[in-house]
C-alpha cells in the first residue's frame, strides 16, 4: 500500500507562507545547508523540555521550585546565543520564568484545595504526536506540547510561547497549529470538549478558544485541499519569488543568488532585501 501524504501545521504554514520555501526544505531538502541556530529557538526549547520534564514528573506534587529550575541546565539548547553575555541573559530570564510558573502552579493548587472547588486538571499527555487519516491519501499530523484533563472531562490543549507578554482569545482562535490539534485531539477523544490554550511564558498571561464542529469540519477540508495541492504540485515550476517573508527566512541567500542570476540575464538589478 503507498505511503499516506503526511501534512502537519509546520508544513502547512511553509507553503502557505512561501511555496519556494517549502519546495527548498521539503522538495530539494537543503534546509541542513541554510538552516541557522538561534537564541529565540534555543530558548523555548529548552523551556519546553523543562516544562515537559516538570509534568512527566507530577508538577508541583513532586517536583520543588530548585528542582525545576535546576532542571533547565540538564536541558539547555546552548546553540544560538551570540555570545556568553547574552546566553547567560537568557538562562537567567529561564529561571525566572520557571520560577513564577511553579509559583502559579501551587496558587492554583491551593486554589483548588478550597471547599467546593473543582479539583485541579491533570496533565494527560506531553509533547504528544496524534495523526489521523483525511482521506486515503492524505493524513494530518501535530505534535501538542501538552493535553490536560479537566474534572469535567473537557481537555484542554496547551501550548507554550516562550517570546510573547501577551496573548488573546482571537490569536488561539486563529491559529492553524492550535486548530489543527483540536481537530486531532477531538478525533481521538470524540465524546469529551476539547479546547486550546496559549500560555505567555514570560508573563504567565493564557487566552483560550474552542472550535465548534463546523469549524473543525471547514478547517480539516482546508487542510486536505491544501494537502492535495502539495500532494501534486510541479514542483519544478515552483521558483522563489520575492515576498515580506524574505528578509527572516534562512533560505534568502540561495534566493538571492537564484535572483542575481536571474536579474543579469534579463539585464535588470536585482531585489535587495535587507535582513
Ligand atoms: S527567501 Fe523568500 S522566496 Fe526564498 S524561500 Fe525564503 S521566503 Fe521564499
């Protein structure tokens, strides 16, 4: 039987964002060539796999507030970082957020100790990849940093932003990815609500949103299609062409070369995109 088309969100927002981009890394796969190491990604790398580790264990049951935040030398990404200074900036900003996010954790145990409280949710899944079938050649694929379950039965989906202050109910709403995971969560678990949240590591600040059944319908159609028209693409025809994602892609120097060229041929400049 031929191998199923696997589309997940990253592969999804490539394409959308840029069909050159997703010919360079998934087509002609030179991404190892062109990808570059950077803090931002180091960073909430090594978050995630510190909160992964804290509610593998048990969270605030088990795990102290040293213990966590010890934890984070064990998993630190340390490529990336421009220098010592800066890197040092970074791990002590990670302390500090899992410091105030264990903090929290036992306010909200405490908060559910009260008497008529609802007890507190517990973690059911973490870093956790479901798949499902979109049609028989398509399937839809996400890996969810986090499901917890609630006394009610409801899951929630909780994905972390290591960067951001802030964030909004409309931002959960709109997000392909925290889409998608409600689509696969709900696929697997069909009887229980699920819904998404986004957490601000930085600030401890969440928003979330829920899809109704006609969303998640209308949502996976659009993957599948999306799917099939990379599914079948001429992937040859596909050519970079310049667009506002240009200046932060690691793929602009071969880019910028393929338009060199392409500008002395046709006798014209070529685009400078700064960084
Ligand atoms: S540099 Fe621009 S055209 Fe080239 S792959 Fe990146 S986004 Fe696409």
């Amino acid at each position: 039987m031929a191998r199923k088309f696997v589309i997940s969100p990253t592969k999804l927002r490539t394409y959308l964002l840029c069909p050159a981009k997703y010919r360079l890394e998934y087509i002609d796969k030179l991404g190892r060539f062109y990808h570059r190491a950077r803090a931002g990604y180091a960073f909430g790398h090594s978050l995630h796999r510190a909160l992964d580790a804290f509610h593998n264990a048990g969270g605030t049951e088990t795990v102290t507030a040293e213990d966590l935040t010890a934890s984070l030398e064990t998993v630190w990404v340390a490529k990336g970082y421009t220098d010592t200074e800066q890197e040092t900036a970074f791990r002590e900003e990670g302390v500090r957020i899992l410091q105030e996010y264990h903090a929290a954790s036992v306010a909200a145990r405490s908060a559910a100790a009260e008497p008529e409280a609802p007890p507190p949710p517990t973690t059911l899944w973490t870093e956790k990849t479901l798949r499902m079938d979109l049609s028989p050649e398509i399937a839809l694929s996400g890996r969810i940093d986090r499901v917890d379950e609630h006394a009610d039965g409801s899951l929630e989906i909780v994905d972390y932003k290591s960067g951001r202050d802030t964030v909004n109910n409309e931002e959960v709403k709109d997000s392909l990815a925290l889409s998608i995971y409600q689509i696969l969560v709900k696929q697997k678990m069909p009887d229980r609500r699920v819904f998404a949240t986004l957490v601000a590591l930085r600030t401890g600040a969440r928003a979330s949103a829920e899809l109704d059944e006609t969303e998640r319908a209308e949502i996976a159609a659009a993957c599948h299609d999306t799917g099939e028209e990379i599914r079948n693409r001429d992937w040859e025809s596909v050519l970079p062409v310049v667009n506002d994602h240009c200046p932060y892609c690691d793929f602009l120097p071969h880019c910028s070369r393929f338009w060199r060229k392409q500008a002395r041929e046709q006798g014209v400049p070529p685009p400078d995109i700064a960084r």
